[in-house]
C-alpha cells in the first residue's frame, strides 16, 4: 500500500510539473493537466459575443463617467463670494460694442471707458475698507522679436493698457499679476476670447476689494488691449511698467475655445509652489501636466501672453484657457449667449480661490526657495487633484518599473522557462502587439488619404462620430485580426489562458518600457503609462490566487475591469482632451497639412494604448469571426457613404455652428521700379482657405472661384507679393485672386524713405517714415548676396522668418504719430549703383471702421454660403526697390 501511494504521488508530482510547463505551445494531451485545463476554461468560457459586450460596456461605462465629468462645471453651491450674474453683465456689456481690434474707437475708447467706470466704481465702494485700490492708464510703445510663426518681429506704438493695483493701506512689497485682454480679432465679439476673462477679473477685483481683512500681499489686475496683435500690449506693460518689479507670479486668463471648463494648460516654468497653490485652493479643478508639455512642444499654433511674461519678464505663471467648443473661436459665434453661467461661475470661483491663496502664502515674498523644479499634475474627473514634484514622480515611476522587473523575473525563474521560453514568448508577443500597431497605422493612414483623394477630407468636422466609425473601425478590425492570426497560426497549441496571461504580461512589458523611456527623457507625462503599469500589475497580483483555485470566473472578470478602470479612466479622459483640442484646430490650421491623416494618426494612437490590456479577452475568448465581420462592415458602409459624400463639413446652424473659415481681402497693389515710377498695378479679391479643402465646397456657390484663379507664389516678391497680415503664408499656399476694381481708402498709406547713408564699411542705412491704418505689415527681402545687418526695431538684430525673409507687424492705437524706422543693408561684393540690394513692401491693413469694407466686397460676400465665415477688410500693397 505504501508503494502504490508513493506511485501516486510520483505520478501527481509529475502530472503537475507538466502543467508547469504547459506554457509552451504544445497541448499536453491526455495528462492531469488537460483536466485542469478543462477545470479552468471550462468553469467560464469567454464566448465572442460576452467578449465584446463586455469590452464595450467596460469603454462606454468609463465615457459616462468623463462626460459626466466633463458636464459639471460647478461641484457643490456656489459660496456667495464671487457673483455670476454681475460677471455676465459685465461680458454682455463689453460684447455688445461688436468686435474690439486695437485701433478701433470700440477698442481703444468704448471698452476702456467702460472698465475705467467699474474699476472706479469698486474703488468707491472700497475707500472704507483696508485695501486700496489704484488706477492706471498706460500707452505703451516698443517692439520685440518672436520664433512664433516661424519668426517675426512685432511693432507697437500707442497701445493701451488699464492697470489697476490692489493693495492694504500700508503698502505691499510683492505682488500677483491677473491678466486678460479686452481686445478681440476684427470679426468676432470675442466673449470668449477674451471678455469672459476680463469680466471675471472685475468681479474678482469686486470680491477681494471687500475683503474685512487687509491683504498679506498685493494684486496687480492688467487689462491689456492688444493681445490679438500678437502679444502686443503684455509686453509693453512687462517692458516698460514700473510695478513689474514688485511681481512674483502671474495668473492668465485666455481662450481656445467658447465656454466650458477652463483647462490649465501651462504653468512655470518650474516654481512648483504655484500648482501647489492652485491644488489647494481652486474648487473645481481641470489640469493635466499633459496638456502643458503638448502645449510647449509647440505642435499647437497657438500662444498667450504666457510667453512673454515668461520670456521678457522672467516671471513664473499659471495659464488657464477654456477649451470647449473650438469650432467657433475666432469668429462671428462667439457671443455671450453661448457662454453658460455655471461656466462664469466655476471660472469665477477658481480664479478667486487661488488668488486668495496666492497673496496669503509666504512663499510668494520669497520664491527663490521653492523656484527649482516641476510638478506631476492631473485632476481625477473634476473632483479631486493629485500633485507631486516631479523628483517624486520619477523615483514612484522607477519603483513601479523595478517591481514590474521583478515580476518578471520570478516569472522567469519558473521551472516553466526552459531555455529562456517565457522570455522568447515575451519578445514573440512584443512583436505582434508592435506589428500591429504599425499596420493599423498604416492601414489609417492609407484610407485617410483615399478619403483625401476622392475629395471627401473633413467630412467628420459637423458629424465626429463619423470619423470613429469610418477610422475607429478600420483600427480596432485590424488589430483583432493581427492578434487572431497570431492566435490561429503561431500559438493554436496554446491554452486560451496561457495566452491571456502572456498577452497581458506584454502589455505590462511595453508600458513599462514607455514608462522608463518618458522618465528617462524628464517628461512629468510619464505618469500616465505609470499608471497604467501599476494598476493593472497590483490587480494581477491581487487576484493570482483567486485566479489559481478557480480560473477565469465571472467574478475575476469584474475584478480585473475594476483594477483597470482608474487608468482607463484617466486615459479616456486625455483622449477627449486631445480630441477637444485638435479636431476644431483641423479647420484652421492651413492648406497644407491633410488633416485627415492627422484625425487618423490620432484614432490609431488611442485605439492602440486602450487596446492593450483589453487584448486580454480576445485571447480569452473562442473566436472573433463575428466581431470582424461586424467591422468590416461597418468601415465598408461608412466608406461608401463618405465616398458618395453624405457628410457635410461644414455646418451654418446657429446652434451648433461649424463653420469654414476663409479670408479675403479686397487688394490694390503697386509695383514699383528703383527710380521710383510706377511699374505696374493691379486689384482684385484675394481669397485664403483656412483649412485644406481650399475652395471646393465654395466654388459650386461662388464659380468665380476656381483654379483658372488660383495664383502661385512669385518667390521673388517679398512675402510672394500679397499683404499677408501674418508670416503664415508656409501653412497657406493655395490663394485665389480675382480681378475686381481698385480700392480707395479714405486714409491712404504714405510711405517714404527719409534718408539714405552709406557707411565707411558699405553698409546702406535706409531710414523710413510710414503713416497708414492701425495696422501694417513690413516685408523686406534682401537681394541675392545681400544680407540685413541691422535694424531699428527689438534689440537690433534681424531675425528673419524660415524662408529667410523678414516680417514686420506694425500696429497703433489712437494719437500715434507716423512710423519711423531704419534697416541697415549689406550689398553684394558684385553690386553695382544700377542694381537693387533689397526689396521692401508694405501692406496696410483697413479692418474696421469706413475702409473696412467696399460696395464690391460686400456684393462678393453676400455669394457666400451660410455655413462659410469669411473674415474681410480691405489691404494694400506697395513694394519699392532699393
């Protein structure tokens, strides 16, 4: 008897080795481990239809949870100390002037005086109180160089500022700074962009003024007005204003978009104490250090007057914009009836909060302690913060790497892993989870520019889901198949749960290794794939045991979702953030970039990082004939019907508008030969798309405008020999130029050159004097083997734009004199006194007031369909040889 029951227990002992080993792709038939193989598969099998439901109510459960997120803008009753109801009275007010470009008596006269009165009006309503308040209009004149849009230089003269100082009667030694700018683009009433921002900033001036106790430290409130002059009006205050100095941190407040959550979207740089500030006091959070370093990577052509507090001032910031509904920034839409209430409030409320926290806080007295440094930053669904320093952040990143290694490597030590066979299924699997990747990104990117070449680009901009069904299929289809034909040829002798355990450990193992490479490279957005390594790796331990007793239950299903939902959570989150962001940008980032390949690309990328853990069913489940059928079919139906182009892009309905942006300009140009005569001249309405469907959505309701019109770029005229109002002309190359009669602005440019001095070094110093609109562009081209070596504008050294011309934004406000410069000019060794060394022209640009607009401009407008938003005004051009 003893000898049978050793026999057994040899027996057992040996059977259970082979299921140790049982993780290769060799079926062990007809062995103890096949019935525990049916013991474990057969306890719960993972059908296709279970599979995908489960799958999909996981995805769509999560999105509930963001939209819900997402929709409420105020958490909890408002406290009664910031008042929405006068801050919209405020907005409606401002807006209701119409557009606010610097220059304009809107601008300039109409919204100044109004802030004045309010400002004034606190003040009065303070004196008794232990604060004092302090008023200040400022003109400020200057110029200064920036790489934005490839690198230009700015010009300003006259431009006001209304800054207003808040103070306990005693003084205060150190300083906040709030900003906003009250102008807006010339055809928009820019509720939004930015008067939302400066009616805050009054009822926050209104709620601190009133406070019963004297503040620790100051606020300096900036209302600047020529923000959408590049800039402009925060760098004459930063330059030349004599309160700088006492500042040690600033707050901006801007817009992307209309209404909505305000997103932080940039802070520092370093000054960690600053995100601090706001995790401590803002109610309703929405930050992402994600945000911030997409932001200042520069993918995104945008800027604030972040930058220049940042560049000139070198004072550290926060930088909050609303980025909801960025269809209609910059437009005719943006009024104050879009803008909800809750969403003043919330803004209101965070605003106050920090600014209270900031001038209570003695780190602000001396900052210097607390300078170095970055912070790991992310709001969980509106809620609650989580912030850390960034050292932190990467020793946590590194732990979590350390104890995913030593998972790994007990797995490893297995009696399983003879020869290094788990190791060599790691890499295996590595490569079907890389291989698939790279063709569901190519297969995208191919149906992307298919759907470009039939003409259909943008058809998803009014209808998104459009794209998700059309891009969104075809990513998760080709995925499945890759790892079905992986599980089908390469590991059909492998058991569905060995293939579930190794997919998932794959998973683990790429994330891991995005992890180490983000914190290697100092990114604070390593903290994503950490979470997303930590997670899923602390539910897989969790639940080793109940995985060992009873396999694949029902139960361990739900625990493993649960474990995974934070970090999908989370990721669902920063996907709707990109997509917020970047889909409206699609249709004003230029004729040049397909952006459907970039809307693809970005379905791909997220399709590819919330598959990852989810691969996990597939190899659990009997089969996915079914699925990709069902997709297959799907992407067929939706490229059919985007090829028979059902879907719009554009939309004219007012409540919810999506509109194509287009410029046009109505132009007289004047060429001019070196003795000064005229040498020819032309006029016409010249035609800019903002996106890259050009004008073939347009021409059908305006069939003038066609390719017998579309106009090339004359490289040998500054800026191709059209009044560009930006350096932009490297994002829009496709322009339309139709004859139409001259213009004739009631204040013509004049344009004259001073003086003319050549050096005892060669050198031509040409001195100009110009006097036009409140705005002007500069083009100078030197001539070929001449060069620019001076100038009389930002420190002096030309800094020209990526095609080695030099741009000049030249804007006034009222009272200003004529615009006098200087550029020096090196001419040719060759150069003789019949030959011209430079190229010089100079647009003005008539965008509001009587000269804004002509009889013929307005009739060519009226042919433009609803859903078009033509931004216009009337230009001219002149260039002289020198």
């Amino acid at each position: 008897m003893e000898g049978d029951t050793a026999v057994r227990r040899l027996k057992s002992s040996l059977n259970n080795a082979s299921c140790e080993n049982s993780g290769t792709p060799r079926r062990r038939e007809g062995s103890g481990c096949e019935d525990r193989k049916k013991r474990h598969e057969g306890s719960f099998g993972l059908s296709e239809g279970f599979a995908c439901a489960l799958v999909l109510v996981f995805i769509c459960a999560l999105w509930v949870s963001v939209h819900w997120s997402l929709k409420q803008l105020v958490i909890g009753k408002p406290t009664g100390e910031f008042n929405a109801t006068r801050a919209r009275k405020y907005l409606e007010h401002i807006t209701s002037v119409g557009p606010r470009p610097t220059g304009s008596a809107e601008n300039e006269i109409m919204t100044v005086n109004f802030l004045l009165e309010q400002v004034e009006r606190v003040r009065r309503g303070s004196m008794e109180g232990p604060n004092t308040i302090t008023v200040e209009t400022h003109k400020h004149s200057g110029s200064f160089s920036i790489d934005f849009l490839g690198g230009f230089t700015s010009c300003y003269d006259q431009i006001t500022n209304i800054v207003v100082r808040l103070e306990p009667r005693g003084g205060a030694q150190h300083f906040v700074l709030a900003n906003c700018h009250f102008d807006s683009v010339p055809s928009s009433p820019g509720a939004s962009d930015d008067a939302v921002s400066c009616a805050v900033m009054l009822e926050v001036l209104h709620a601190i003024s009133n406070f019963s106790i004297p503040l620790h430290h100051g606020v300096i409130f900036l209302f600047n007005g020529a923000e959408e002059n590049v800039l402009q009006a925060s760098h004459g205050f930063i330059t030349q204003h004599e309160w700088v100095k006492e500042i040690r941190a600033f707050v901006n407040l801007e817009a992307a978009g209309v209404g909505g959550k305000e997103l932080v979207f940039q802070t520092g740089p370093e000054n960690p104490w600053l995100v601090q500030a706001y995790v401590n006091a803002v109610k309703h959070p929405f930050a992402s250090v994600v945000g911030q370093e997409v932001f200042q990577s520069g993918i995104i052509p945008s800027d604030t007057d972040f930058r220049i507090f940042r560049d000139f001032g070198n004072i550290p910031g926060i930088d909050l914009a609303f980025i909801e509904n960025g269809y209609i920034y910059h437009t005719k839409y943006d009024t104050a009836d879009r803008i909800l209430t809750d969403s003043i409030q919330r803004a209101g409320d965070n605003i106050l909060a920090l600014l209270k926290q900031l001038v209570t806080t003695e780190t602000l007295a001396d900052p210097s302690e607390y300078r170095h440094g970055s912070m790991v930053f992310f709001d969980v669904l509106g809620v609650a913060m989580v912030a850390y320093p960034a050292r932190v952040g990467s020793i946590i990143n590194y732990m979590v790497a350390i104890a995913t290694l030593v998972y790994f490597a007990k797995k490893c030590m297995r009696p399983s892993n003879v020869g290094g066979r788990y190791v060599l299924e790691l890499l295996y699997g590595s490569c079907v989870f890389v291989l698939s990747w790279f063709v569901v990104l190519l297969t995208v990117l191919i149906v992307a520019l298919m759907v470009t070449l039939l003409g259909r680009s943008m058809f998803w901009f009014t209808h998104f889901y459009t794209s998700i069904c059309l891009y969104g299929s075809v990513a998760v289809g080709k995925i499945l198949l890759i790892h079905t034909l992986a599980k089908n040829l390469y590991y059909r002798n492998m058991r569905r749960l060995d293939l579930g355990d190794l997919f998932f450990d794959v998973s683990l193992l790429l994330w891991c290794c995005a992890l180490v490479f983000l914190t290697q490279r100092g990114l604070c957005s390593a903290y994503v794939p950490m979470l997303m390594v930590f997670f899923p790796l602390a539910t897989k331990l969790l639940l080793s045991r109940h995985f060992a007793q009873k396999g694949v239950s029902k139960s361990y299903v739900f625990f493993y979702l649960l474990g995974l939902s934070f970090p999908y959570v989370h990721m669902l989150f920063l996907i709707w953030i990109v997509f917020e962001i970047f889909t409206p940008i699609m249709g004003r980032s230029g004729t040049e970039i397909p952006p459907d390949v970039v809307l693809a690309s970005l379905i791909a990328m997220a399709t590819a990082l919330l598959s990852s853990f989810l691969i996990h069913f597939l190899y659990l489940a009997h089969s996915t004939k079914r699925v990709l059928a069902a997709l297959w079919t799907v992407f067929a139906v939706m490229f059919v019907l985007v090829s028979c182009g059902l879907f719009f892009p554009y939309s004219g309905d007012p409540a919810s508008p999506r509109p194509k942006r287009v410029i046009i300009q109505h132009i007289t140009r004047t060429f001019h030969a070196l003795d000064g005569s005229l040498e020819k001249t032309d006029s016409g309405f010249w035609v800019n798309s903002f996106d890259y469907t050009g004008m073939s959505h347009i021409t059908p309701h305006v069939p003038e405008i066609n390719d017998t019109i579309r106009i090339r770029c004359s490289e040998e005229l500054p800026f191709c020999g059209f009044p560009w109002f930006l350096p932009v002309k490297f994002l829009i190359k496709k322009n339309w130029y139709l004859p139409a009669p001259a213009v004739s602005p009631k204040s013509p440019l004049e344009f004259q050159l001073v003086s003319k001095h050549v050096s005892e070094w060669g050198t031509v110093k040409l001195s100009f004097e110009a006097t036009g609109p409140s705005h002007m562009s500069l083009y100078v081209l030197p001539h070929k083997g001449s060069s620019l070596t001076g100038w009389s504008f930002a420190d002096g050294t030309p800094q020209y734009d990526l095609n080695g011309e030099y741009f000049i934004f030249y804007s006034h406000g009222v009272d200003a004199g004529p615009w006098s410069f200087w550029i020096e000019v090196q001419p040719s060794s060759e150069h003789s006194a019949e030959e011209s060394t430079v190229s010089i022209a100079i647009s003005a640009h008539y965008l509001f007031g009587d000269d804004q607009r002509t009889p013929e401009l307005e009739t060519f407008l009226r042919k433009f369909p609803d859903w078009a938003f033509a931004t216009s005004w009337v230009s001219t051009y002149h260039m002289y040889l020198y």
